[in-house]
C-alpha cells in the first residue's frame, strides 16, 4: 500500500478557498472594510428645535445626504461613491422616515 502526498491535497484546499473569497468579492458579495469606510453614531447629533427658540446651525451642509427607501432613514456619502449606510440608534433600530409606511408583507 502505498501512502498520499498530503502536501498537494492541501495546497488545493486553500487555492480553493481562496479562490473562491476572490470570486465573491469581485462580484460584490463579500466587501472588506476600512475603518475609513465607517461613519460612527458619534458622529450624528440631534438639535432639538423648541417653538419660539433660535438654534444655530453651519450653512455649509454635511458630506451626506439622507433618503427615505422603503421607509427607513438611508444616508449616502458624497465624498466617498458608493458608501451608504443606515441610520439606527444605540440599539440598533433603524431610524424611520414620517409620511411613509413601513412596507407590510403580501399575503
């Protein structure tokens, strides 16, 4: 009986591993991220607006800019194409747009 080179069977094992985690990322299915590709919750405050009060804001606008899809808060990056995100809370709920529906299931 003769005994098996273990050496190429795992040579194939991780070129297919590998391989494969190469497909799904050009393919947009895996995406490796970069910490400047996060925005931190930190970052957003909220200003409450009291009736008859005057609060003072930058006339330059923010690097972002939010949408309403399927009722849920979206923001878009202008700066960096492609980066969006949604916004939530500490506790991770997304936040929701007034005026629309949260879309129901069809039955």
């Amino acid at each position: 009986m003769t005994e098996r080179n273990p050496i190429p069977l795992i040579l194939t094992g991780v070129a297919s591993i590998v391989g494969t985690i190469g497909v799904l990322w050009y393919y947009g299915y895996v995406h490796f991220a970069k910490p400047e590709d996060a925005l931190l919750l930190s970052d957003f405050t909220m200003l409450k607006t009291i009736p008859g009060e005057d609060y003072k804001i930058s006339l330059k606008p923010a690097n972002q800019v939010a949408q309403c899809i399927d009722g849920v808060l979206v923001l878009f990056d202008l700066q960096q194409k492609g980066l969006t995100g949604v916004l939530v809370d500490n506790k991770k709920q997304a936040v929701r747009c007034m005026g629309q529906e949260t879309p129901a299931l069809e039955q």
